[in-house]
C-alpha cells in the first residue's frame, strides 16, 4: 500500500495512476508528433498537372509515358494528352515524356514554378501503333489485332492533298477507281466491284447507295483522322456487304481542348491554267472546324465546301459545275465515371448541273444521318453500349429540253433504322463480345416496280477472343435473318502467332453473304441513251462467300515494317447481268468466282526526316466456270510514297507514286450482256504526285502540290482528267485548358 498525500492507494489504483502517466509521457506526445508530420506532408505535397501535344498538329497524344526520373514513379496520358502527378514533397524534380514515333524530351520543374507543364513532342517517323477496331469491334493496337488490317494515317492523309475519299484510295495498290459513266465513282478493291465491300463510318453502315454503291467522292477527307481496311469476308460482324472486305472511315474526335481551323484551297482544272479569279473555273474549296472540351462534354463541327466548274472536262459527263456541301456535328457527353453519351449528325448535298443546246440536265443528292450512341460500364469488366442510327439519302435526276419540256425525272430515295446492342466482357487474357442488331429499310425509286420496297433484318452475333503468351486467336459469328425467313450464317476464325519477338504471323478464315440489292430484284428501267431495258430477277438468293487470309509481319526497332498478305476468296451464287433477248437484259446467280491475290507492305524510317513506304499488289481473279479474267482487275500496281520534313526550313512533304503494269481490259456490251476483251493491251502507265507544306508561325500552313504531274490521260479507262496543281493556305488556333 502506498501513502499518497495522506492517502492510502489500493494496488487497482496504483496501476491506473501508472497508466496515466504513461500516457501522458508518451502516447499524446506521439500522436501530436504523427499529426504534425501529417499536417506537414499536406502542406508540402504537390500535385503537378500537365498536358502532352503534337508539335506539328496541336493534338493532344494519349498513352504517353510519363515519369519522374531517378524515381519509380510515373504515369500515362489520357486520351486528351492530360496527365497528374503527385509529389510528395516540393523539391526539383526532372520529368522525361516518351512515345512510340516521337523524340523524347525532358523539362526541370522547381517548386518555384508554376505547378502545370506542357509538352510539344517531334514526330521521329517511328513507326506507330495505331489503335484500331474495326476487325474485333474492340480497341486493340495494330499490331496485336489477329484479323489483317491496314490503315491510312492521319499523316498519309494530310500527305495525300485530297479532298475525297475517292482519290486518296485511288493512290493505294489494288485499289482501282473508274469514273462511270452517270458521274459517280466505282471503287474496285483487289479486283472485286465495291458492291462487295461493305463502307463505314466510325463503325456504322453509311446510308444511300446508288447502282448498289457508296460513292466515295462524295465523303469528304478533312474530317478524318484514319482509314481502316480489312480484306476478306467480315460478315461475321457486319453481316451482309461485308463478304470481300470493310472500309471503315473513322473520324477525328481526338482534337485539343479547344481548335479552329479555316482552309482555302484553288485547285486549276486539268490541262488549263491557273486562274483562281474565275469562279466557274476549277475548284474552289473552303473548310471549316471548330472544336473543344468543356468540364464533360467534348464536341467537333465541321463544314466541308466545294465548288467544282468542270467545263466538259470528262468525256461523256454533260456536266458544267458541281456544288458539295458538307456539315457534321459530334458531341459526346460524360454524365457519370461510367456512363456517356455520343450524338453524331451528317449532312451532304451534291448538285450537279449542265448545259447545252439541246439539253439541260441537273443531279441533287442529299443524304442525312444521325448516330446517338452510350457506353455504360457497371463494372470494371464489363461494358454495354447501346447504339440507335437513322439515315436517309434522295438523288433526283432529270434531263430537261431548253424549251420546257422533260425528257427524263428519275427520282430515288432510300431510309434506315437500325437498333444495335453491343455487350462485352474483357479481361486480362480474354474478350467476349455479343451482340444483336435490328434494321429496317425501305426504298422507293422510279426505277422499281412498284416504286416502294422495304426489309426488315434482326441479326445475331457473337465473337470470343483469347490470349495466352505468344498465341492469340479469335472466333465468332453472326446470324442474319433475310426478308424471306432464312437465316444466314456468317463464321470467322483467326489465329495469330508471336514465334520471335519482330514476327507475327496471321492466318483467318471467314464466310461473307450479300444479300440481293432492291435494284437486282426489282429494276425496271429504259437506258435511253445506249438503247437496252433492264428488268429485276425476284427470284435471285444471297451471293456467300468464303475466304482465307495467310500473312506474317516483321519489326525492327520501330523502324521497319515489313509485311506479306496472301489471299484467296470464293463466291457462290455470284449476281451477273444476262441477255434475255437483244435490247432485254436481266439478272441470274452463277458459280463460281474465285479472287486470289498477294499483297506486300512495307514502311522504312531512314532518318528522323524521311520515311519511304510503299506496297505491291498482285491478282489473279477468274471466272472458274469459264476460266476467264473477272472485269476491272488489274493484275499487277504498286505505289510508293517518300515523306521527307525539314523543321530547319519548316517544311514538310511527300513525293507518291502508283505504276500499273499492262493488262488486256474488258468492256461491256450490252447486246451480248456481257464483257469482251479489248483488241490491243492497255500499256503499262505511272501516276506521279507531289505535296508541300511550309509552315509560316504556328498559325498559318501555305499548302501546294500537283496530281498526276506526268499529264497522263485515257479518255476509255481512265484517268480521265490530266495535270492539276493546287494552293491552299490553313489558318490554325489551338489552345490548352
């Protein structure tokens, strides 16, 4: 017992007293000194913003590597270029940004700045992997995509200098452009008619065809930001169209927080001379962008303008001027960290006029379309996307006497509206997609029976995806219920193999269908002008299609980047026009056609200001019940392109090329309703082309170039237009948030 100011102490009360005390001596200090240093921490951490651009273009670059050096820590950039660090104390610190195809830089950061760092990285002409989608209907970068899959970049496009689709393909090997006779363009992608290639625009069907096809030269390139292209069926995603292969046109959403951008161009009419000052003279083309972020909703609007005076250059084409417009909108939305909404809109119209004494004849098309879609991610590895599209086109056509009087007014309209679910899982080995669409079409043309014609098709589909070390391989398909109740079945399988670490090798197997047109079914027309009739086949059934793709690819360094495709597709129940009696023609299936082909690619970084890229493209498409040639192949092209930059001189620019090897073409005639070979081979012949692009401060891009600078012309196949140099002046703003 202890005495404590004359009181005694229990044993119990002695150990709380020593509690006290030691509590007292020690805990609350310790807690005090804990919370200082915490309060300390928080006063000296930093958190350091910044952002990472194209110093070239102002776009914000994704994924860039970003960390702080001769530490562990770092980051990567959002899809905005946007990135944040945290410091944990306010000490300088070093920072190094990296990136596939650019020059790595460096800044020293003190606490006495500004905590917020922007970045301008150099393109090096290293070989980047673009994000593509189109072949798995999920990001993937380019080279671990087991389908095959070729893009047009963004820089091939500014290189390029065209204002359409149309003419930027017409540069690639294999690709084939004819202009047809009623002033649309007819693409042929190794060797098939583009009625078998299924057009894209950010992975939707594009509404409106006319004879069965998109035509491309009216889909301006201003607005684009890649071109992806798979060869072979891909039915098995995108069901009917699909069975030679997709073309999808993907736009630019990828702009900084805030751009504008204006462009003039003047482009002189083949074989004349430069007169910018005479409006129905050449082209006349002027550009419009505008586009931003702002908290969370990011948005893009374009307009695209063209005046084109032809003045009779095409033969055949009573055409004077040509007048496009084009206006797209693109919104997209974030309402929750998993929830967003997309809204995209398209406009065009083309209107073609043309005089002469005995006849005046106009063309107006207008096509519209509206995309809305969401993306909704109530888990980490799941992701629903839900995707409503609507689309309507309407070409009128008439041919009208100086007098007064209508000789022809043909009129054609055609809407959509599709419904599409898209649900996928992903994890670190695997992907499953599923999916369901429902579409409804109705056409109305004064050249059917009729007049009005509608379909309505649901669509199944499924694909899996898996990955384990150096195998990938992919599996899936679609079912694709037609207006007279069967089901078509479309499979694809792919593999894909990493034996080294510069290889891979792809190997896919697919089948494709295309559905009969309105048009092949149930035509009813009077060519006038060449003197035979055309009437539908009701009973014609779904062109199918099987085909195989082998390919291996080779790296170096990201440097180099070799490629070789070999290919072969067959089609049954091909739809071929006949003669049912002379004047009167018709269409029937028939068996079989067989495209073979093999495609070499290649891209070389020979320095950090010149790149040499270029592909060879050979065919060998028949008719295996008559063993002859399929129409419009041409067996053997190739195309190169040598893109140079002298940042010293502020310029940058490219040099293209596409050669033709001779071949024995084939025309129509129309009273034995089928092709017959030309008396004299066409002679082999080169397309040479060249674009320049100074830039005067960051604002101002003067742009020049010529296409076909050899002059070379065949007024029976094409190309029909000569020489035309051009002049474009860009005025830029870009700006960062």
């Amino acid at each position: 017992m202890i005495w404590t100011d004359g009181l005694a102490m229990t044993d119990a009360e002695n150990r709380q007293a020593a509690v006290r005390r030691f509590r007292d001596r020690w805990i609350f200090p310790l807690f005090l000194l804990l919370e200082f240093s915490y309060g300390l921490g928080q006063d000296t951490q930093v958190v350091l913003r910044g952002r990472v651009l194209d110093s070239a273009t102002g776009r914000p670059l994704p994924n860039v590597n970003v960390e702080i050096l001769g530490t562990d820590r770092g980051t990567v950039s959002d899809r905005w270029g946007r990135f944040t660090l945290i410091l944990r104390e306010a000490s300088p610190i070093t920072i190094q940004v990296s990136h596939i195809g650019y020059e790595t830089a460096h800044t020293f950061w003190t606490p006495d700045q500004p905590p917020v760092v922007q970045f301008r990285l150099k393109e090096t002409f290293l070989l980047m992997d673009e994000v593509v989608a189109t072949g798995t209907r999920t990001p993937r970068i380019h080279r671990n995509v087991p389908v095959p899959t070729e893009v047009i970049s963004t820089q091939d496009i500014r290189e390029a200098g065209t204002l359409n689709v149309a003419d930027l393909l017409n540069q690639q090997a294999g690709v084939q452009i004819a202009s047809a006779v009623d002033g649309g363009s007819v693409i042929n992608l190794l060797g098939m008619d583009s009625k078998y290639i299924l057009i894209l625009r950010d992975g939707k069907p594009i509404t409106g065809k006319f004879n069965g096809r998109v035509d491309l030269d009216q889909i301006p390139t201003s607005s684009l930001q890649k071109i992806e292209i798979l060869k072979g069926p891909s039915s098995a995603l995108y069901g009917s169209e699909a069975m030679g292969g997709v073309i999808n046109l993907v736009t630019d959403t990828t702009r900084s927080s805030s751009h504008w951008q204006v462009a003039a161009r003047y482009q002189n009419p083949a074989r004349g001379s430069v007169q910018p000052w005479q409006w129905n003279r050449g082209t006349h083309a002027l550009r419009l962008s505008w586009g931003g972020r702002r908290s969370r909703l990011a948005f893009r609007l374009d307009g695209d303008f063209q005046k084109i005076g032809l003045d009779k250059e095409v033969l055949y084409l009573d055409i004077d001027q040509v007048r496009k417009g084009t206006f797209h909108t693109w919104l997209r939305g974030k309402i929750t960290s998993g929830i967003s909404v997309e809204w995209d809109q398209s406009w065009f119209q083309d209107r073609e006029t043309g005089h002469s004494l005995v006849m005046n004849n106009s063309t107006t098309v207008t096509r519209w379309e509206e995309v809305v879609r969401g993306q909704w991610t109530p888990h980490s590895a799941w992701t629903i996307e839900p995707s409503i599209r609507f689309g309507s086109y309407g070409r009128t056509y008439s041919q009208i006497r100086p007098w007064g009087s209508t000789v022809t007014a043909d009129t054609t309209a055609e809407s959509t509206l599709e419904l599409e679910l898209l649900i996928r899982r992903e994890t670190s080995v695997s992907t499953l997609n599923l999916g369901a669409d429902w579409t409804r079409s109705a056409y109305r043309s004064d050249r059917v029976d009729s007049a009005r014609q509608w379909e309505t098709i649901p669509s199944l589909f499924w694909q899996q995806e898996y990955r384990r070390g150096r195998l990938s391989w992919i599996a899936g398909g679609r079912w694709d219920r037609e207006q007279n109740g069967i089901w078509q079945f479309s499979p694809r399988i792919g593999v894909m193999v990493t034996p080294g670490e510069r290889w891979k090798v792809r190997a896919t197997i697919g089948g494709g269908y295309r559905r009969p047109s309105f048009l092949d079914r149930f035509i009813s027309w009077n060519h006038i002008q060449f003197g035979y009739r055309v009437v539908g086949n009701p009973r014609l059934v779904s062109e199918q299609s099987l085909g195989l793709t082998l390919g291996a690819e080779w790296y170096r360094d990201s440097r180099f980047r070799f490629s070789l495709l070999g290919y072969v597709t067959r089609f049954r129940h091909m739809i071929k026009d006949y003669v049912i009696e002379p004047g009167l023609l018709s269409y029937h299936n028939i068996d079989r056609v067989r495209f073979l082909g093999l495609e070499l690619q290649g891209r070389w970084s020979l320095s950090s200001r010149l790149l040499l890229s270029g592909g060879l493209n050979w065919l060998d498409n028949r008719n295996e019940l008559t063993g002859q040639q399929v129409p419009n192949t041409q067996p053997l092209s190739l195309n190169a392109r040598l893109s140079y930059r002298l940042h010293t001189y502020h310029l940058e620019g490219a040099v293209l090329c596409k050669w033709v090897a001779s071949y024995t073409p084939q025309e129509y005639d129309p009273v034995l309703g089928t092709f017959v070979y030309a008396d004299h081979p066409r002679r082999s012949y080169t397309i040479w082309e060249g674009h320049l692009v100074y830039h005067s401060g960051e604002k101002v891009e003067w742009v020049f170039g010529v296409q076909n600078a050899t002059d070379y012309i065949n007024l029976q196949y094409g190309p029909f237009t000569g020489r035309r140099m051009y002049a474009e002046i860009r005025w830029n703003r870009k700006g960062i948030k």
